[in-house]
C-alpha cells in the first residue's frame, strides 16, 4: 500500500517542460530583378512549467532548408587527350540551401544517432536512398557537392552564430544568397539537454517571385505561346527604335 501511494506521488508530480516559442524577421522572401540576397533574423524563447534543470546545460541547433532538388554529380577524365565524363552519382532530394546554427559545435552535442534519424548536418542532409551512383565512390562524390555549395553560400555550416541567454532567449541570422530557389525554406529548431532532443520546432519561409518578375514567369510557363509573341515584338521594338536613335544621330 505504501509502495503504490509513493509511486502515485511521483507520477503525480508534473514533469519539467521546455518548450520552443519562435519568431522570424519575415516568413516571406520576394525574389525581383535586383534582388542581391537578404538576411532573415529567427529568434525565439524556451517557455518552462518550472524553473531551469540544474545539470546539463541547454543547446539549441536550427537549420534553415530550401526546397528538395535532383542533382547530378560528374567526374571529369583525360581519355585519349580528351576530357569526358567517366563518372557520376544522382542524389535526389537534396536541400537546394542548407544552413546549419547551433550553440556548440555539432559533434559536442549531437550523436550520431540523433543526427541520422533528424539529419541535422549538412553531410546528414545530403544523404538520401535515392542516392545512386555507377562506378563511383559515392561519399567522395557527395563531399565536392558539399564543396562546391559550399562555395556559393548554399551550404552554410555553422557559418550562423548561434546566441543563448540564460537559457531562456537565442537567436541567430542567416545569409540567404541571390540564387535562391523558389518555393517553401523549412526552418527547424531543436532542443537539446545532454545531447537529448527534448522539444522541437518547424516553421517555413515563402521565397517567391513577386511584381514583374512573377508575372512573366507565370506568362512563359503557362502561356508560352504569347510570351514568345510578345517577346518577339520587343525585339523588333527595340531594334526599331535603337535604329531610330542612330539615324537621328547621323543627320
């Protein structure tokens, strides 16, 4: 009898919650013919039923993802002086933007596991059962993309530092390049206490053509036929009065 009232005391006591309460600069990216990339500002709170757990201290990690994309990865060789393509891996469903902030560095505060069933890392991330590859070393393939996003702003890994006050307020930035990919940036925020996951967040980002730019996008893909026509005129427009213009010149 005392046995079982000491275990419906425990069981009655509430539990520590922390849960993730998040804020963007904007949720919406407008893509027009100057555009030359932006910041976007993801801060937020951790919101408790009771005061901070003493022991291991709290890490946040965030990703920022662009929409999945189908990437073909070649290797070049010198055959008979001529340089062809001899190797290459499809990976689909890579993120077409990858940017990673977190506390600590990811391999203080995130195992291997946890890593593989969220894929939270930017190598995590680029593995995908539809990765294939005919006579190649796939993992070598997959590091020069890594590489080469990397080296158009793309891939970001801890790039982004990530801020923590009291345990409570974090936030960071993240650089969005001018070649970006439309359509929905997943933003996820995790929790962490002793490399254990204890709440997560995600949000989205709408990045999109808008003004002029979105309407003749729109015109070429659904009506291509007057998109050809009408471009055809402005040439002839164009040339016209380019030719007017220098004629007046000449007189």
């Amino acid at each position: 009898m005392l046995r079982a009232l000491v275990l419906w005391l425990m069981l009655s006591v509430p539990a520590v919650s922390e849960e993730i309460v998040l804020g963007l600069s904007h949720d919406q990216v407008g893509i027009t013919a100057t555009f030359d990339g932006t910041n976007v500002l993801i801060f937020g709170a951790v919101k408790r039923t009771a005061p901070i757990p003493s022991g291991a201290p709290l890490d946040v990690i965030i990703t920022l993802a662009g929409p999945p994309v189908d990437v073909d990865i070649r290797r070049k060789s010198r055959r008979a002086g001529i340089w062809v393509n001899t190797d290459s891996v499809r990976a689909t469903g890579v993120p077409s933007f990858y940017a990673v902030a977190s506390t600590a560095p990811l391999p203080l505060i995130l195992s291997d596991s946890t890593d593989s069933q969220y894929r939270i890392s930017v190598r995590r991330a680029l593995l995908s059962p539809g990765t294939t590859g005919k006579g190649a070393d796939i993992p070598v393939f997959l590091e020069a993309l890594v590489r080469i996003q990397a080296r158009d702003d793309l891939f970001q890994d801890g790039q982004s530092p990530l801020a923590l006050e009291e345990e409570t307020l974090f936030q960071t930035s993240v650089d969005l390049p001018s070649n970006l990919v439309e359509g929905q940036y997943t933003t996820r925020i995790f929790l962490l206490r002793d490399g254990v996951i204890v709440d997560t967040f995600q949000t989205s980002i709408d990045v999109a053509k808008v003004g002029l730019e979105r309407w003749l996008y729109t015109l070429a893909h659904a009506q291509p036929l007057v998109y050809g026509i009408m471009s055809l005129l402005i040439a002839i427009v164009a040339g016209w009065l380019a030719s007017a213009v220098f004629r007046a010149f000449q007189r």
